[in-house]
C-alpha cells in the first residue's frame, strides 16, 4: 500500500511542528517522492542526523509503504 503526500507531510509536520515541508511525486506512482523539509530544529545538525529525524518521524515506513524519498533538508536561514 503506498503513502499519500499528505500523509508523509502530516507524519513530518507532527514530529517537526515549525517544518517548512514540500513533498513531490516523482513517478506519478504514489512510492517514489522527494521530500524538502526547512526547520530550526536542524540547527547546528549534521545532515546525517537530520535525515534520521525526519525519517525517524515516518515510522519505519521508508522501504515498506513508502519505496523511495530523496530528501533534502536544511535550517532556515
């Protein structure tokens, strides 16, 4: 069963209330997206560790409900 991007978004947001998130659907097909997600919380983290948050916030879903995400994430500036 795939994620919806509103559902991504949702599971994202709760995790990272101020999150600036963009998700797009890059085959049309409801598993592969690229996700953007801006927020103070990345301040002073590596990349590594924020990518952990944020797939940390989908629940384990990444490679079961939802195939692929290419995310990209940063701090305001």
């Amino acid at each position: 069963m795939a994620m919806g991007a509103g559902e991504i978004e949702a599971l994202i947001k709760a995790a990272l209330p101020d999150a600036a998130v963009t998700i797009e659907d890059l085959a049309g097909d409801g598993d592969h997206y690229a996700a953007s997600v801006v927020s103070a919380a990345f301040r002073g983290l590596s990349r590594v560790r924020q990518h952990q948050i944020v797939y940390a916030a989908l629940r384990g879903r990444v490679g079961t409900e939802l195939h692929a995400l290419a995310l990209q994430t940063s701090a305001p500036d």
